[in-house]
C-alpha cells in the first residue's frame, strides 16, 4: 500500500496523511483532492519528511479522492512556500493557496462558448441594436461581457442570438498565447545599457542563482537594458516573470513589450477575469506562457520552466502585502530566483537601504546606469523654503512655482504638480460648533472628493453624501475643507491660471487600464498643461515635454516618523522628480518644504543621494533598525474592544524574555480603529542574531484566543499604523 502525507488548504488543520487508491498516479507536488469528513479538501502531496504530521495507522487512512489534471508544483516551489511560511510566521496553506490560485485551473480542459457577429442582419433594426452591432464589429467574448462592450443589457444581446445576428462559438479554455518573438525588434543599446544587459545575459545563459541590484538613474533606459536578458531566455525555452509594482503602470509597460516581442506578455494581476486567469495559469504551468507580467501575487505561480525574474521599481512599498500572508514580493522573489537556480534582476532608480546594503555585503551584485539614456540631463532640484515664500491665504502654492507653470505654458511645455493627497481636503470640520467628520470604522478623517461631492474613508471604503447643515449642530453653510488635496490644488491651479489645462491623476480618476491609456494619449498629444498627481504619477510615466515638476509639500511623509519616513520621502520625491525633462528639453524641480535642513530635502537640492543614504545608514545601525536589526509587528484585533485589549494583556503575560531582544506593548495601534476592529499592537526590536520568527512562534504559540480574536504577524513591516 501506498501512503502519502498531505498539505491540505485549511489553515487550521496540520498536515494528513491518506492512503493512494490502485491506480492512482502522484508524488511529491500533485495537487490531489482529500476526502475530510464528509468534505473534500484540496491538497498538495508533499515529502513526508519535510512535513512534520502524525503516523497515522495505515488501516484508519482514507484514500485519496482524486488526482487534478494540473502538472505536480515543482520542488523550488515546494521550498519557496516552505520558506515563505517559515520566514513570513503564515501558515504553509496560506501561501500554498496563492499557489493554487485559479479554481477553474485545477479542473483540467474546458471549452466555453463565446458569441459574435454574423454578419447577418435582424428583421427590425431598432437605434439599440444598431448601436450594439456597431461596438461589436471584431468582438468575441461571452454574453455578459458583449453587454459590457456594448453598453446594453444582456437581453438585447440575446434577441440579437435569436435573430441570427450574433452566433455561439466553442471556444478552448487554454489556447495558447501568441509567441513573443526575441529579435522581433532589436534596439540598439547604449554603450553602458550594454555592458550591463551584457551581464545579465550570461547570468541567464549559465542558469545559476544570480542576484543583481539594477541601479540606474531614472531615464536611464532600465527597461531596454532588461529586455535583452529577457529576449535570452526567450531563446533558450525558458519563461520570463517580471513583476511591477501597480497595475496602473503596466500599460506603458505592455505597448513597450509589444514594441520590443511583437506581442503582449502574459498579464496576471487580481482583477484578471476568471477565464483569463484560468487560462493564464494553466499555461504557466505547461511552460506555453512565455513572459508574465504581474502584481506581486504572480509570484507563487506554478512556472515549468522558469529562467529570469524582474522586479521592476523594486523599492516600492506596494510589493509589500498588508493583508493576509504579509510578505514583500521582493524579497521573495530573490528566494524564489534562488529555488529555482536563475536570475533575479531588482531594478530601480532609489534602491531600498536593504538592497544597498546587501549590494555592500557583496551578496547582490550591483550593475550602474549612472546617466540618462539620449543624452537626455537629469534635472535641476530647488527648494522652496514656504516659511519665507509664503502662498497667500487659502492658497497652496507659491508664486514662484506658479511663475514656473506660467513660463510652460506660454512655451507649450508641460507641468505636474505631485501631492500625495487623494480628494479635496483632508478634513472637513464644522465652524460652528467644531465638529469633525470622522469614519465610524476607522480612526480616521473622512476626505472630501468635490468631483463626487462625497465624504469617503480611504482606508475602509465609508462614503456618505456632503451634507448641507453640519450633523451635530445643524447650523447651515459652516462647514469648512482643511487643507489641500490633489483636487483643491488642481482648482487653485484653474483659478490662478484660467488658460491652463488641468487634469488629477489619481487612482480615482485612472482606475481602469482603458482610462490610463487615455490619459497617456492626452498628455503625449499635448491635451494637458498641468497633471495634479498623487504617487501614481511618480513612476514609470515618460512624457518628454514635461519641463517643471513641482513638490507640493515635501514635509508631508515626514510627518508620522515612522522608521520608514525619511527613505520614503527620499524615493517619492527622487521619482517624481525624475518625470522632469526626459526628452530633450532640460527639466526643472521646485520642492516646497518647510524644513530645507531636514536631511532627506538638503540631498534631494542638493542631488547627492550619497549624502542620504549616509545620514540613514547611520541613524538606521543607531536606532538597530533594518537592515541593522530586525523589527516585527503583532496586532491583535477584534471587532469587540475589550475582547481585542484582554487578548493583547493576555499575550503580554507571556511575554518572552530574550536577549538583544526587545518587546514594546501592548498599546493601541496608531490605527487604533481599522475597517470596525479595535486594534492592538506590540513592536518587537531585535539583533539580526535572535532567531526572531522562531521567538515569535513558540510565544504566540503558548496563547489561545476567542473565535473573533485575530493575530496577525508582520516580519519587516513596512506599515506602522
Ligand atoms: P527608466 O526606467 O530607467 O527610467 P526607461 O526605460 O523608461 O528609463 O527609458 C527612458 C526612455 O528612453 C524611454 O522612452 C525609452 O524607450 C528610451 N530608451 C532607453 N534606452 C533606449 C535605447 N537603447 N534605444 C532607444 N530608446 C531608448
Ligand atoms: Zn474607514
């Protein structure tokens, strides 16, 4: 008889062991489905000895129910989400589940039916149909998303199939993607973008684990210098991941691919449809899905033959993942590189201190693209120092920055003015009584958006409509907008320079790929004088007739203090700034601060990005912070307060001693209310010599909780609220 142990995708169960029916084909890796009670579960069979589990006696197991038609995952896989629970203090089924991600996958081939036209006509051609059959011309897709094409119900679109109009297609699941072809069109690289795409080549030819710091300045070309590593493993048979930040960059991403391949990478992000990411994650897994460009998540997929990762704008913060298994996509990526024997390229213009250093330690190597791609200067950095200039009463920017505008516009040159505010104002509070709107799930200001004339909560999602009287005191026509957000600055910008053409670019108003497209096409075709953006507008952008970057307000991400604060500014404003004078026209930033000694902002002017990285590195070892130390948060939440502070007192108790080790809390979060739960936190601080996670485990192991108590560990946290 043969017995196999599984992990089974309950994060509450341990692993189990069944017995393999006659018959039946698995090893190590087969995704199988595990009879549980009067359920089934799906499973991974994995090395028994590697899985610690109970001998369970070979006449009490249960066989397994079903062998799924998808290829075993394989061993680097197997040791990545080993690693990744491990490191990350997550159970091995969460992260086996980001794995598994695609239900339809595991189910093996299927067929679904798609519709388009016939070329036919209906006996009564109503304005509706005539339009539907217009938005249709070339379309082939399923009736739910023709209604979305063409912007009518799925009845109409029915009629149309009864009539002949519209005809049903069998369309296979899985077809394959269109190849990217490696020498599709070759761009001439720079003599530097040689020499370091030069490197990465042989890396990828040699096929050993090979971590590489991409440090180029912005403009430099990273991208192109990439892509020839990329073309490489093309040509070998080998599949490409390069992972981005944020979906909204990936459109600029995906017209430069096709540009360069000939066709679209394979994309996977979390609003991919169900059918797409089916599709996509099958073909990951039998090798056909040559490139894929993804969000973080893309990290866990199934590949067969991977040969290269790229983690593009690696120092983003958005890389780290906030819910769930809290784990930073990059550093996963150099473990998953390091499974699977290949590559891992981490490009960027403003290196997290973590890269650097292990760049320092001679651990990554690090390749420099220290000058603009063309010939192309990089920009000139002012301050402007607001206690001395100071913008007139409800005003937020300074003369000079307006001047500045001013001189683009009359020179046809574009402008982007960056605040990292979505909204009208931040606060909105009563003159009368002094009320403020606060969200009932969250300790948090409700953001004004006048476009939407709605109050919303940008950490739960709570909207309520502006109301006219204040709601405590009833007084009509007193309530007032503190402070600015991109929309108050966009209209300050419209009033000061009525000629200009404003337009806020931010996740409100670019939250589908169609909309970004459009903006890109609006800018590029010089419709916009003046972009009001918030970080989304800080990377990847190339606009060559944007001339004047302007920083709203620098001090902004100072503020909190958190460990973080100083590198965070350093990189926005580094990366906003580098929108600035991309083509041939020189580029010019103004930084409106209050501190210009601060140390981040005197760099930044000074463009000595030594200078910072100095200063941090030192108060970074000073305070034991990474990558000196090591920190972890706990937060303790439940939607009851009392229930959540018991729970966080009760762990308290168990608190370990440890040497070099030490434990803050616990306290309420800064976020002491998020999205309707009370939350607590403890701040664990400790040498890079204490096992930290193992510490974490066996304290947090010692406590039980309520059923709505929830214990979430975070491992080199990037969030402190
Ligand atoms: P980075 O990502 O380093 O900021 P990009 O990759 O966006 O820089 O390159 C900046 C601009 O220069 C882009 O428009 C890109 O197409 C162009 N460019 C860079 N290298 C080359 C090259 N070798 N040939 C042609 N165009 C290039
Ligand atoms: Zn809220």
């Amino acid at each position: 008889m043969k017995r196999v142990r599984c992990l089974v995708l309950n994060a509450a169960l341990g692993p189990l062991d069944y017995r393999v029916p006659d018959g039946m084909d698995v090893e190590p890796g087969s995704v199988v489905e595990c009879p549980l009670g009067p359920r089934t579960v799906t499973g991974i069979v994995w090395e028994a000895e590697r899985l610690p589990g109970t001998d369970v006696p070979a006449e009490k197991l249960r066989p397994l129910r079903d062998a799924l038609p998808v290829p075993p995952l394989g061993a680097p896989l197997r040791r990545l989400i080993e690693w990744t629970a491990d490191y990350y203090v997550a159970s091995m089924a969460g992260v086996a589940r980001m794995a598994l991600s695609s239900g339809g996958a595991l189910k093996g081939p299927a067929t679904m039916t798609e519709y388009r036209l016939t070329g036919g006509m209906p006996e009564r051609l109503t304005p509706q149909r005539l339009a539907a059959m217009e938005a249709l011309e070339g379309e082939q897709a399923n009736i739910r998303e023709l209604a979305g094409i063409a912007g009518v119900s799925e009845g109409v679109l029915r009629g149309l199939v009864n009539h002949g109009v519209l005809e049903p297609v069998e369309v296979d699941c899985d077809r394959p993607y269109d190849p990217a072809r490696p020498d599709f069109a070759k761009v001439d690289l720079s003599p530097q973008q040689a020499e370091a795409s030069a490197v990465f080549s042989a890396a990828v030819r040699a096929g050993k684990f090979a971590p590489f710091l991409l440090d180029g300045v912005t403009g430099s070309g990273k991208t192109e210098t990439y892509f020839e590593p990329v073309a490489d493993a093309l040509k070998m048979g080998r599949q490409v991941l390069v992972l981005l930040p944020e979906i909204a960059l990936t459109e600029n991403f995906l017209s430069r691919f096709e540009d360069r391949f000939g066709t679209a990478p394979v994309l996977w992000h979390s609003s991919l449809k169900s059918t797409e990411r089916r599709r996509a994650w099958r073909a990951v897994a039998n090798g056909s899905a040559q490139v894929v460009v993804g969000a973080r998540s893309a990290l866990f997929l199934p590949f067969a033959r991977l040969g290269l990762i790229v983690v593009d704008e690696a120092h983003e913060v958005s890389f780290k993942q906030e819910d769930g298994v809290r784990y930073n996509a990059r550093d996963v990526a150099v473990m998953r590189a390091n499974f699977e024997k290949v590559p891992v390229i981490l490009a960027s213009a403003t290196p997290a201190l973590e890269s650097l250093q292990m760049a320092e330690s001679g651990i990554y190597r690090k390749i420099d693209l220290p000058s603009r791609f063309g010939g192309a200067t990089l920009p000139s950095i002012e301050t402007i120092d607001l206690t001395e200039e100071k913008p007139g009463a409800g005003q937020w920017l300074a003369t000079r920055l307006v001047e500045g505008i001013e001189e683009r516009l009359a020179r046809g040159e574009q402008s982007l003015l960056f605040l990292n505010r979505r909204g009208y104002a931040p606060l909105t509070l009563c003159r009368n009584c002094g009320f403020r709107f606060q969200c009932p799930n969250c300790s948090a200001w409700l953001v004004e958006h006048r476009f939407t004339r709605r109050l919303a909560c940008h950490h739960c999602g709570h909207e309520t409509a502006q109301p006219e009287t204040c709601p405590d005191c009833g007084e009509p026509d007193c309530l007032v907008a503190c402070g600015p957000g991109v929309e108050r600055i966009a209209d300050e910008v419209a009033e000061r320079l009525p000629q200009a053409r404003v337009f806020v670019a931010t996740s409100d108003t670019l939250n589908s790929p169609v909309k970004a497209a459009e903006f890109i096409a609006a800018v590029e075709t010089g419709q916009i004088d003046v972009i009001v953006g918030t970080q989304l507008v800080t990377k990847g952008f190339h606009f060559p007739d944007l001339t004047l970057v302007g920083v709203v307000d620098a001090d902004l991400g100072l503020e909190g203090g958190d460990l973080r604060a100083g590198e965070r500014t350093y990189q926005q404003v580094a990366q906003v700034a580098g929108r600035a004078g991309r083509g041939s026209k020189p580029g010019e930033v103004l930084i409106q601060t209050r501190h210009p000694e601060a140390t981040v902002i005197a760099a930044l002017a000074a463009g000595d990005r030594d200078a910072f990285y100095d200063a941090e590195t030192e108060a970074r070892r000073h305070a034991g912070a990474p990558p000196f130390g090591r920190w972890a948060a706990i937060i303790i939440s439940s939607e009851d307060d009392g229930e959540a502070r018991e729970a966080a007192n009760r762990i308290g108790g168990f608190r370990p001693h440890v040497d070099n080790c030490v434990i803050l809390g616990p306290a309420p979060a800064p976020m002491a209310l998020l999205r309707g739960r009370y939350r607590y936190r403890f701040l664990v601080n400790a040498r890079r010599s204490v096992q930290l996670q193992d510490v974490i485990r066996h304290w947090l192991g010692q406590v039980d909780h309520p059923a709505g108590v929830r214990v979430a560990v975070d491992i080199d946290p990037y969030s402190f609220v």
